[in-house]
C-alpha cells in the first residue's frame, strides 16, 4: 500500500518547490512533491532560466564566429546555422537537468506525486490534506511553490504561430524574417537577442518611457545604445492600438509621440511580465489570503494566513527570480525545524543576459533620492580595463552607490561582459555586510574584468588609478 502521509507536501517541482523538497529531506522530514508536468524543475528548468542561456549561448557563438572571428585574426568560411541542431542542444541540456532533479529526489527519498494538486483542508488530526485526481495526500504542513505564468494583453492572444510567447520563442522551428517583441523586460530582450543574432530583424514595443523599468537608468542607456548598435530596434513610450493579421503575417499598428506607425510582423512575442499563479487549486477556500500586490501573503517563516501552509518563489512578493525562489524555500523548511536564518533580500542579484550582461543588487539612483538616503557615486568605464580591451569588449561600465558615512554599499550596477558573474564578488561582499573600502583593499588579479570594480570602489573618493 502507497504511503499517503508526509511531513511536508510540496506543491510545484520549480527552484522554490524542489530546492524546498531537497533541503527539508537533508533535515528528516518525510517528503513528497506534487507536479502536474511531465517533468521537474519548474518554468526555470523546462522554459525559463535553462533552455533561455542555452540559446543565448548557442547564438553568442554564431553572431561572434560571424561578427568578430576575423577581427581576431582568424579567417572562416560565411558560418552556416544549424537551427535543428541548436535546438536540439538546448532541449538536450534541459532533458538533462530535469533528469537530474528526478535522480537528486530518488537519492533523497523524496516522493513525486504526478499531477495537478488542489488543496482540501485540514483533517480531524489537523493535517493538510491535498487531492491530487482520485488520491487524498496528507501533510503535516504543506509548501506551496506553484510559480507563475506570462500576462495576457487584451487584443494579442497567443495562438503559438504568429503570436507567442517566451516558451513559443525557445522553441522556433525558423528564424523569423521581423520579430516584433512587445514588452522590454530581460526576457523579451534576452530572447530579442537571440533571434537578432541568428539572423531576424528584431523590433522592441514597449510602453513606457525606458526598457527595464527600475534599473539603474544610466546602465540602462548604455545597454538601449549598445542593443541598437547590434541592429535591435527599439520603440519606447510605443503602444499598440491595433493588429491586423492576412495569412499568418500581422500588421500592428503602433502610436509613438502621437504619430502612428505601421509594423509588419511575422512572428509577435508577448513578453509584458508574468503573474503569479493563484488559480484552480483551491487557495481561497483554505484560507490563503493576499497582499495588496495581489501575491500569496506570508509571515517571517513564510507560514500562509492559513495555519500549516507556507508559500515561496514567484507566487509571493519581490523579485520573480529562481535563486531567490530557492533561497526563500531553504529558509522557509529550515525555520520549520528551529533555525532562524533569514534571506538578505538586499542582495538579491538581479541579471539581464543580453551581451553586454546587466547586473545589479540593491537600490538605484533615483530610488535613495527617492528615500532621502545620501549616497556617494563611483563609476568605471570597462573601456579602461586591460582586459576588457585584449577581450574587445569594452562596452559597458561598474557603478557603484556607496553611504557617505557607513561606507556601506547601497546599490550595484553593471553593464559589461560577464557581469553575471562578476557581481557575486559584491554580493559576497555586501552579505559579509562589508564595505566599499573592503572591496578597495581586495586584491584583484591582473588582466581581469574584476578589476573595474576595485576602479569604481577606489572612484568613490575619486582615486579610480585607471580613469
Ligand atoms: P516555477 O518554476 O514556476 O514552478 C512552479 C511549478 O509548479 C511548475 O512546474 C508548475 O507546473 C507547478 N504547479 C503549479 N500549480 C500546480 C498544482 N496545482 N499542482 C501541481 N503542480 C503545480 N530567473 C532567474 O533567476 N534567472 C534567469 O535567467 C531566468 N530566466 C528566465 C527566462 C524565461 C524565458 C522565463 C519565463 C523565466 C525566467 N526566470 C529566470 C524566472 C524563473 O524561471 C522563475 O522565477 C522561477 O522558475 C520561479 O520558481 P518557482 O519555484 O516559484 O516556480
């Protein structure tokens, strides 16, 4: 006889729910995951974080073998892209990783439930209970990381043709001849990026006035130029009054500055932010209530208003990140057992991966003049770095906002080659709850890109040595 009772459901097998699964099995709990894919790993693993990089990789290596190969002195043959077989890569490593969730749950003795999981209220012993098609689980508590879904915008439906969204835009079996991508956030510029470098004209349609509305503005700027200059088009304060589609090509019709413009189209990727999914699995019948964001509302533990369920990841406030999905839910089943860590939400990093990478952690400008906070700037250009000249490329540049006083370090913000990872030295260094003058007296090696943080540490009290 299957066993039906747990210490822990989890309900959503993404970084905030199997991260969750894993860490709350290493403490003892008895541990099941209920998933209705037909895989692991949430969005992030299946149609989101993974599959996005493999592609943006895949394409980096085409547009730099076309683009930058000779530059280097080194002499090809026009390259010639292999589309199938880009996909194929990509749908290899997620195939893999999503395997690997599976053999990480079996070697921690974590039950999967296969299926859609709807909460059922407490039993006569209080525990939670969870049907999922004709079973009942029971759970002494229950996790719910259930994720999120991209927002619909009345007038362009996704029909997965002409119209699509970021997962349509994984999977292309063409490149498009226009792809138009409404919304400039880091997925439909990320995923923009893609399909420009593999050949498509890319158009942009945001409606606000900047791409990646509350990023540092000036890094922002420098990744509008750096994004034109590849042949991107972008079309901010832009909105689309109408569509018209004859024989899967569309015409949008798009007002700027009060002047119409036609855009013809053969593929549109709605790409304007994502929800959180709240629907379908009797949340409001058990007593979860939400914030006035319209997110599930949780306490210091993560604990619901529903005594015995907790929430983590994109369903709950703040960044829809992955790590800070996986770090809420390891916080979460820790505080469950007695500990009292905490996530650092200050230091959540948050990446753009066009090329340039963008990176930042912590306020911006206009958000400590905002809050009245003092703040002293300090800015490298990657142009002043040896090796971002011996890489060529020297786009891009560190900005960092620092506490007159305290010396503490308010804000980071980088635009510049690898700057997904040269900005987890700063988030050391802010969890350490270090300064700017700690980062002043580290010891950089030389030719690095990392460098140019120590520049714009030291440009603080204006002693940049490369500037
Ligand atoms: P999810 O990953 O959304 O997982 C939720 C899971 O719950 C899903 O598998 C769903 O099937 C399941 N589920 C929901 N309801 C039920 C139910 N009732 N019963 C059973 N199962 C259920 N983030 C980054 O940090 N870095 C990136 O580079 C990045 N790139 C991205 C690129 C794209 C194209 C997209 C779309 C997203 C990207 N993200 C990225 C965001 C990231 O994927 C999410 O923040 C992350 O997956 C959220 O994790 P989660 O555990 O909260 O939920």
């Amino acid at each position: 006889m299957v066993d039906k009772t747990f210490d822990l459901i989890v309900l959503g097998a993404g970084p905030g729910g199997y991260v969750g699964a894993i860490r709350a099995s290493q403490l003892g709990m008895k541990v099941a995951v209920v998933e209705q894919r037909a895989t692991l790993g949430g969005v992030c693993l299946n149609e989101g974080c993974i599959p996005s990089k493999a592609l943006l990789d895949s394409s980096e290596h085409y547009s730099l073998a076309k683009n930058h190969f000779a530059m280097h002195g080194i002499e090809i043959t026009e390259p010639k892209l292999n589309l199938t077989t880009m996909m194929q890569r990509k749908d290899n490593i997620v195939s893999e990783l999503t395997s690997g969730v599976e053999y990480l749950f079996k070697k921690n003795g974590i039950s999967w439930i296969k299926g859609q999981g709807i909460l059922r209220g407490t039993d006569n012993d209080h525990f939670q209970q969870i049907e999922v098609g004709p079973e009942v689980y029971k759970g002494k508590k229950i996790l719910l990381a259930t994720g999120s879904c991209p927002v619909a915008i009345p007038g362009l439906p996704i029909d997965n043709s002409l119209i699509i969204d970021s997962t349509g835009a994984l999977s292309l079996a063409e490149v498009p001849d226009h792809l138009v991508v409404v919304g400039a956030g880091y997925i439909g510029l990320e995923l923009g990026s893609v399909w420009l470098r593999l050949g498509a004209k890319v158009s942009v349609v945001e409606m606000l006035p900047e791409m990646l509305p509350k990023s540092d503005p000036e890094t922002v700027k420098a990744l509008q130029r750096s994004l034109k200059k590849q042949g991107m088009n972008i079309h901010l304060n832009a909105r689309i009054e109408d569509i018209q589609v004859d024989n899967n090509q569309a015409t949008l019709t798009v007002i700027r500055k009060n002047k119409t413009q036609e855009i013809e189209a053969d593929k549109i990727l709605i790409s304007a932010g994502r929800k959180p999914n709240l629907e379908g699995y009797g949340l409001k019948e058990s007593g979860v209530e939400l914030d006035e964001s319209g997110f599930i509302r949780v306490d210091d533990n993560y604990m619901t208003t529903a005594p015995g369920i907790y929430a983590v990841g994109d369903i709950i406030d703040g960044p829809m990140l992955a790590h800070k999905a996986s770090e809420e839910a390891v916080v979460c089943v820790e505080r469950m057992t007695g500990q009292a860590p905490a996530v650092n939400y200050h230091t959540i990093p948050g990446v753009c991966y066009t090329w340039p990478e963008m990176a930042s952690i912590g306020k911006t400008e206009p958000e400590l003049e905002e809050e009245g906070i003092p703040f002293k700037v300090g800015k490298f250009n990657f142009m002043g770095n040896g090796r971002a000249r011996a890489m060529a490329e020297t786009e891009g540049l560190v900005k960092i906002l620092v506490h007159p006083e305290t010396r503490k370090i308010l804000g980071f913000h980088i635009l510049g080659p690898h700057a997904s990872d040269l900005i987890a030295e700063v988030v050391a260094v802010t969890s350490l709850n270090g300064t700017v003058d700690d980062i002043v007296r580290m010891i950089h090696s030389h030719p690095t890109l990392s460098e140019a943080i120590k520049e714009a540490s030291l440009d603080v009290d204006d002693s940049a040595l490369h500037a």
